[in-house]
C-alpha cells in the first residue's frame, strides 16, 4: 500500500507536470512573502539556552540586580604616561555622555572621587609612611612648583637642589628617578620632540601604579537585535568620537573597543568574511557535481528548483512555528540543502537509470518511485528522527535547529516526490545510451567480496583504535576559542586577560549582607585557584586609625605649602631663559662634589640648551614639562584630606556595582592565570561552587554551558539513535537489516573520533553542531545500499546508487566545505569536521557497507 501511495504521488505529479510546478512558485513565493514580514534573527545569545536551567536563573537574577554590567561596548585606554590616559578617557567619556540616543549609559568605574580621596588608605602602612616621608623632604621643591606651576617655577625648584649639594645638606638619591625624566623630557622638547612629563608618577609613588596600565569607559549602547550587528551602529560612532580625541590625534594614546557587543559583532563580520566568495566557488562546484552526476541541464534545474521550494517551504514553517531564529538555528539552510540535495540527486539518477531499462519516460517515473521511493522515504523519516531528537533539550538554540531542520526533511521527501517529476516532465530529459552506473567500479566489487574478511578486519582493528582513544577527545569549553583571535575586541580581550586586574574569567556569588559576603569571602580567598576576592567590604580600608594619623601628620606639614595660590603671571620665552640661567649658576658649583653619570649633570647641559633654544621650543617644553603639573598638585591636595571610610561612608554610586538596593552584597572572586585553561577553569569553578553553590559570573557560566551543551548532544545522540532504529525496523521488518543500516553508521562515527582525536581537532561550541549531520547523511546512504542489496543488487559499486551517492557527497562536502575557509576560528572547524564526518561517511558507506553485506547471506527477494 505504501509503494502505491508514493508511486500514485509520482504519478499524480507527471501527469498534472504544469499545475503542480505554478503551485509549487506560487507556494516559494508565499513563503518568501511570509518569511520577509515574520521571520527575525536574534543575535542574543542568552536566548540559545533554556531559562529553566539553574546557572540560566541565577545569571537572569544577577543581570536584574546588576544590570549596569550587561550589553557592554568596553573602550580600553593607554597612554605612555597616566595622565594621558586618564585625560582621553575623561573626555571620550564626557563626549559620549552628549550622546544619550546612541548611549544612554556611560561610566568611569576607574575613576571615583571616592578613591581619589582615601586611595592613599589602600596602600600598606610601610608604603604609606615611607611615600608621605619623601613627600615632606620634597616641600621646598613643592613649594616653588605650587607657587608657579611653570618651567620658570620647575627651573627655580631644580636650582634649589644644586643650592642643597653646594651647602653639603641635601642627598639627592631620592630624586634620582624624578631627575632623570627631567632630563628625558626636556631633551625630548629641546630636539622638537615634546612629550608631557608624568607627575602622577612623580608625586604619586607607587599609587599611581595601583590602577593598572588601562583606563576604562563603559558604554551601555543602543542595539538593534534584528540586525547581523546589533551594536555596528552605536560603535560607529564611537570609533568617530574617539578618532577625534586630541590625545589620539597625536598618536599620544591609544583606545580600543571590546566588550560583549563588540565581540558578538565582530564575530558575525568574522563568519561573513569571504561568504560572497566562498557562495560563488560552492555554487561553481557544486554544479559541476550535478552536470558529473546527471549529464544535462534538464536534470540539473530541476534539482535546483526541488531545492529551492523545499528550502522556501522549511522557511515558511519556521516563520510560522518558531518566528525569531537564533545564532544556531539560523543555520538551518546550510543543513537543509546539504542533506536534500541527496534526496534529489539520488531520485534523478536512479531515474535516469531506469529511463535506460524502461525506455518511456512514464514508466520510468512509475520505477523510479516504485524502488526509490521507499528508499528516500525512510532516510527522510531516519534522518528528520535525528534532528528532532534536539528537541527535548535545553539547548534552545540546537533544539530550535533540529526542529526546523526534522521537519524540513520531511519537506524535502515531499518536494523531491510530489514536485521533482513535475519539474523533470517539464524539462524533458533525453533518454540514456548507455547504463548509468560507473563501469569501472563493477571491477572492484568482485574484489571486495574476495578480500571482505581482510576489509572487515581493518575497520575492525580502526573501530578499536578509536575506542581506546576516545578518552582523549576534548571539548574546549572557553567560548574565546572559536572566534577570531585577529580582530581588535579578541586582541584587547587577551591583553586583558594576561593582566590579573582586569581578568574577565571571574565568579560572582550574591550574599545576604555585607557581613556575610566578608565571611564568605574569607572562605573562598583560601582556596588554591583563587587569586583574590573583592567585595564592598574591600572599599573599607584595613588598619585606618595608623594610616589616618600618617597621612595626618603630612598635611599638617605640608598643607601650608600645598594650598592654592593666586595665579602666577603668564610665562614667557625670556622668562624661562632667565630661570634656565639662573638654576645653572646654582647648578655648576655642585657639579664637582657630585658623580659624573649623576641626573643633575645632564639637567645642567639641557639648561644651557634652554639659553639659547628659540621660542617656539621653549613654549612646547614649558607645555611638555608642566602640563599635568595643576591637575597632580589638586589630586595631592585631595589624598591628603583623606577621611575615616566605613560601609556608610562609601558613596551610594560607587556602592551599586557592589550591592543591591536591598541590601545583597556581591562578592567577585578573581582566578589565578591557571584557570585560563578549560580544565583549570573547571576546577576553579568547581573549588568557588562547594563554598558558594549558587555563585555566577563569566567563570561559571562558561563550564555550565559546556555541560549543557555536551549533555544536550549525549541525551540526543542517544534519542537519535533510538527513533532511528525503531523508524528502520518498522520500515524494514527486519532485525538485521536495521542492524546493517546501523553498524556503518557507528563505524563513521567511530572513524571520525579517531581523526579529530589524532589531528587533534576539539569540539567546540561551534564545531559540535556538525554532529548531527553525521547521522543524517550516513543513514540516508546505508539506507540506499542496504535496501538494493536486499532487493538483489550484485554490484553495489557499480550501481546507480553508488553513483547518485559518491556526488551527492561531492556536493554536500563542497557546500560544507566552504566553511572550512572561513576567517572565523568556529565555522572553520565546523567546516573541517564537516568534510571529515563526510569523508569517513563516504568511506563506511563506499567500502565498509560492501564488505559487510558480501560477508552475509542474502536474503530471498523482496
């Protein structure tokens, strides 16, 4: 009855060849109608998970507490020297804050007036105290630089020193290192090179260099989720507003933008760099194979054309059932057409097979579907059973794929069945000379029946292999790892990386109070893999009555010498000669009581320089040497009014990236560089999580997605291959022939373990999406060679099925193919393991499958 049904399905479509062909464009052309006006793409990848997962729940919960901290574009800036970087951040940050439309949110957690006035509390007791000592030897040099922030004021400072060695009471090797980028900035200025002095690390000691080498802008930016790039629009303008920068126009400092917008868009350019050329050299070859594989273009559009309307109609359902496709199920197509084609290629060649034997077209068509039908029937139904097997897991975003893709198998069956004899019967091929198999190939069957035992002993032993490799197959679980390590968010990511500052790999545990996050935080600081932790109770300096007392006793000291003074008159050219002339008639007494290679020395040769420069250089090193002088004095004046700090006392903005406004206190836990690695991300994660079971964060989020993702792929290889054999044993009523679908099945998959495993070749979030198509396409051609030889086929090799199958994997591999040229890391190796899974496919079915049936008794003719 079912063999009726599909050849009165080929019949009814022949015979009604024009109506079914306007129905079928009328049909791609809804379809593409209905999928412009309702199918989106969503480049969110929070959607491509489940939100019932607990690591899915306690990521939303901490995204609602702290949302200032998601959708980031991340403006990275360094400079030479601090100051500069400070200064190109500030007024990138003010200029974007002039654009709420593009950037409704921008901040400066780096910038605090909070640090800016109790920073000093943060340093050790000793550090404290032995900077607050060298700070008060150096008050007669303050002084004069206070009262005139000027070269004429720094020159006046400078003769002070040779005064001190000339009267034999000043050392100068605390002022060794501050003479000698004296010297290197006004020999930079003197030789038209001016480059600003830096006082933050004059005056600052080590608390300039608490900050780290970065200074940071985040941007919460407008996006558009329905574009390939959500945020390409908003980081334009960035890229404009920085380009303008004064610092950056010098090429004084450099700003890149990172973040988790910048590195979702990149990713996409990434994937689209060279599609269009990749696309064209796909399409090239591939109609190669189909004219190899069919010998006429009245074959050949007809293939298209089924495609197309498949592929239009698969489109339509999941406008329909899913509307808002994801990063993982917007590849659908690529597996639609790679897998379809198979249907079609193997319906027109067996066509053309029986057009040889038959002689009528009729009849042929009646014979096609008679013995092929049933063929392409079960392989849809086999290969639909593998993707919706995706369905029931948590990983949303292959579920979604494996429901499109299931039921656009089963849409393939029906176009290649109801819309191809049409097509064909229109197009009117001519009848074959000649039998439609390879004849070489009927020589090489004899030859694999005689060495079948030898053939079978060899898989065997390469089936062993791969078991026992099998424990070294690795999954890289770091998302980093499939994208292009090139692009500038990639490359400042990693330089962020490899500083322990500003590590992105942490985790985030959510405490009650504070005073359960300085608990919780005590515990988990003991663990081996944890570098540091941070909570709001670090912004509560240790030991404060001794540093305050410290600090203190310097402003008494030097608070009169450090307040502000009425402006000094403008400086000019001759004035600076003036003060150049007279720092060096103090200076050269000194030279001889002091070493030849001392700083001084070479400060006394750039005075004289200074007499006699012009004014143009005289003006550009006043600039270079003093231009950041204003800005440290008041930064000095700040930190010396530092204040007594408790949980109170810390501003509510700078508090709010550390607590909630009901009072949950977060706690950041920081890894040290071993946890860069998969397996040393694990562990950290693991050693974080028995302390604090609910912790989340990037550290977490990455190992619990790996998990799903792998048991997402376990749970549906074992459902795949459980619908799988129960739709062949249905279908074939037989034990054994079910057996023989499967077992070459198992032994490409067993194959492709053992290549990646000896390239090596990890899975990855990217490459492990290729794993289904191993299913699909290694059921559908088992399924054609077990069916013939159970009809009675004596030459597999030689047959038209060999041949339908040897192109359509030509024609598979080659749209796959492709993608192993991409410039992304990911679909890269989606593509390599693509053509691997395919190759050791083809390899299963072309060599494996033959052996394996010459080895058992045929049974009698059905």
């Amino acid at each position: 009855m079912l063999i009726r049904l599909l050849v009165g399905l080929v019949d009814f479509s022949r015979r009604h060849a024009l109506p079914v062909m306007l129905a079928g464009i009328v049909l791609a052309a809804f379809s593409g109608w209905f999928a412009a006006t309702h199918l989106g793409v969503s480049t969110d990848t929070d959607v491509m998970f489940s939100d019932k997962l607990p690591w899915r729940q306690r990521a939303i919960e901490m995204n609602k507490d702290f949302p200032q901290f998601q959708n980031l574009l991340v403006a990275v800036v360094n400079a030479p020297i601090p100051e500069e970087a400070d200064a190109t951040a500030n007024e990138l940050a003010k200029r974007l804050q002039a654009d709420p439309v593009d950037f409704p949110s921008v901040r400066r957690p780096d910038s605090s007036p909070f640090l800016n006035k109790e920073g000093l509390l943060f340093l050790p007791t000793k550090d404290l105290s032995d900077l607050m000592d060298q700070t008060i030897d150096a008050q007669p040099f303050l002084g004069q630089l206070v009262a005139d922030p000027s070269a004429r004021g720094l020159f006046s400072a400078l003769s002070l020193l040779g005064m001190g060695v000339t009267h034999g009471d000043a050392d100068l090797s605390p002022y060794r290192q501050p003479m000698k980028a004296f010297n290197t900035a006004m020999v930079d200025a003197l030789d038209g090179h001016p480059k600003p002095l830096s006082w933050q690390g004059l005056l600052g000691g080590s608390l300039s260099e608490l900050a780290g080498p970065y200074r940071f802008v985040l941007v919460q930016a407008r996006q558009d989720y329905g574009a390939l790039q959500p945020g390409g629009a908003a980081t334009e303008a960035m890229r404009k507003i920085i380009a303008d920068l004064p610092f950056v126009q010098s090429g004084d400092a450099r700003v890149r933008i990172t973040g988790q917008v910048a590195l979702a868009d990149e990713e996409f350019a990434s994937v689209a760099e060279g599609a269009v050329t990749g696309l064209i050299g796909s399409l090239v070859l591939i109609t190669l194979w189909l004219f190899l594989a069919v010998h006429t273009w009245r074959l050949i559009i007809p293939i298209l054309m089924t495609l197309i309307l498949g592929l239009f109609l698969t489109v339509l359902f999941a406008s329909a059932a899913v509307g808002t496709l994801n990063l993982v199920s917007v590849g659908f197509g690529v597996l639609f057409v790679g897998i379809a084609v198979d249907f079609a290629i193997q319906f027109s060649v067996r066509y053309r097979e029986y057009r040889f034997e038959v002689g009528d077209p009729p009849g042929a068509m009646r014979e096609t579907a008679r013995r092929v039908g049933v063929q392409i029937l079960i392989a849809s139904l086999a290969t639909a059973a593998g993707f919706l097997a995706f369905v029931p897991t948590d990983f949303s975003g292959v579920a979604e794929l494996g429901l499109i893709a299931g039921i656009g198998m089963l849409i393939a069956f029906v176009c290649t069945l109801g819309f191809l004899p049409a097509a064909i019967t229109l197009f009117r091929p001519r009848g074959e000379a000649a039998e439609v198999g390879f004849a070489w190939a009927k020589r090489v069957d004899p030859v694999i029946v005689r060495r079948r035992w030898p053939i079978l002993g060899v898989f065997g032993v390469l089936a062993v292999a791969a078991v026992s490799v099998s424990p070294f197959l690795r999954f890289d679980s770091d998302p980093l790892a499939t994208k292009n390590p090139n692009t500038e968010a990639m490359r400042t990511l990693r330089d962020l990386i490899n500083n322990p500052i500003t590590n992105p790999y942490t985790a985030d545990v959510l405490a009650p109070n504070p005073q359960a996050a300085a608990v919780v935080g005590d515990k988990l600081e003991k663990l081996p893999t944890v570098a540091s932790v941070i909570s709001i109770d670090s912004f509560v300096p240790k030991d404060q009555s001794q540093k305050l007392a410290v600090i203190a006793d310097a402003n008494n000291i030097l608070a009169p010498t450090l307040a502000p003074r009425t402006p000094a008159a403008p400086v000019t050219p001759d004035q600076i000669r003036m003060a150049a002339k007279a720092a060096l008639s103090e200076i050269e007494p000194a030279l001889p009581k002091l070493p030849k290679d001392s700083p001084l020395a070479s400060i006394a040769e750039d005075l004289r320089r200074m007499e006699t420069a012009p004014d143009a250089v005289l003006m550009a090193a006043n600039k270079a040497l003093t231009r950041f002088l204003p800005d440290q004095l008041n930064r000095l004046r700040t930190a010396l009014s530092a204040e007594p700090v408790t949980l109170s006392s810390i501003p509510a903005s700078f508090a709010r990236d550390w607590m909630t406004p009901d009072g949950q206190a977060r706690v950041q836990v920081n890894p040290k560089p071993e946890a860069h690695t998969p397996k040393g991300l694990a562990e950290f994660v693991r050693q974080v999580t028995s302390i604090a079971p609910d912790a989340g964060g990037a550290a977490v989020t990455i190992v619990a997605t790996s998990h799903t993702i792998v048991g997402a792929f376990r749970s549906a290889a074992i459902y795949a291959v459980i619908a799988i054999a129960a739709i062949l044993l249905g279908l074939l009523r037989r034990v054994l022939d079910a057996a023989l679908v499967m077992a070459p099945l198992i032994m490409s998959a067993l194959l492709t373990l053992l290549v990646i495993v000896l390239l090596p070749l990890p899975l990855n979030y990217a490459n492990i999406i290729a794993l289904p198509l191993l299913l699909g396409v290694g059921v559908s051609f088992n399924i054609y060679f077990v069916m013939n030889w159970r009809a009675g086929e004596r030459h597999p090799l030689g047959s038209a099925t060999a041949r339908a199958i040897l192109f359509s994997a030509l024609t598979t591999g080659t749209a796959f193919g492709s993608l192993a040229l991409s410039a992304h890391p990911g679909t890269a190796s989606m593509g390599k393991l693509l053509l691997i899974s395919l190759g050791c496919t083809l390899l299963a079915s072309l060599i494996f499958i033959p052996a394996l049936l010459a080895s058992i008794r045929r049974p009698r003719r059905v």
